[in-house]
C-alpha cells in the first residue's frame, strides 16, 4: 500500500467540518499500541459540536461517535493542488491534452478577474 503524507500544520482540529468533507482520523489506541493503518482517510458524514460519524475511504466501514479531537478536515486546496499548480506548458506528456486546453481556458480567467478567491474570501 502507498503511504499518504499530508500536511496539516495549522489546520484546527474544530474546523467547519461538514457532511461531504473529507478528513484524516486517528485512533488514539490503535496509535499508542503502534498498530499500522492508526490514521484513515475518511468522509464525514454527520458532524456536531462534540462527535462525528465518518466512513473510512478504503474500508466502506463506518465510524460513529468519533471525538472531533481526532479528526483534521483535509483543506480542499490541498487535493486540488496538483491542478492548480500544473504547469502549462506542452512540454508535460504527463498532462492530458483536455487537462492542458481546460487549464489555458482557466488561467487568463485569473488575470482578467483579478486574483482567484480561496475559501472564506483568501486570496492568493
């Protein structure tokens, strides 16, 4: 299996998490026994103040009850940004030709409109 690092410094633990994001979660005890697979990949399905119910990507199982101090939201930004920052060149085989067309479509967009908006009105 392939090891996923992601880079969440910075990101709340108590953040806007909604139905349809998608999370990291660690098992506390699976991590203090040292057990493998201790941190999923999840999709949250119901969040309230306190607990969530989540479903594991690579199991389908679902998890309830899950203490949100275990859980860091996955920042859209981050899964997008191999897109974002793709290069436009047509020097890149590894591009699809539709990824490169959509890109050149989308990029003079940035600058006629001014700087794209992030997520609660950040700019880059």
């Amino acid at each position: 299996m392939r090891e996923i690092s992601i880079d969440l410094s910075g990101t709340p633990s108590r953040g806007d998490a909604r139905p349809g994001d998608f999370a990291l979660y660690r098992d506390p005890v699976a991590w203090l026994r040292g057990d493998e697979q201790h941190t999923r990949i999840c999709q949250i399905i119901d969040a309230s103040s306190t607990r969530m119910r989540l479903v594991d990507l690579a199991s389908g199982e679902t998890r309830k009850d899950v203490p949100r101090t275990f859980v860091r939201v996955i920042p859209a930004g981050y899964i997008m940004r191999d897109i974002d920052e793709a290069p436009l060149a047509e020097d890149h085989p590894d591009l699809t030709p539709a990824a490169v067309a959509w890109l050149r479509q989308n990029a003079g967009k940035q600058v006629q409109d001014g700087p794209a908006e992030l997520e609660r009105g950040e700019q880059r």
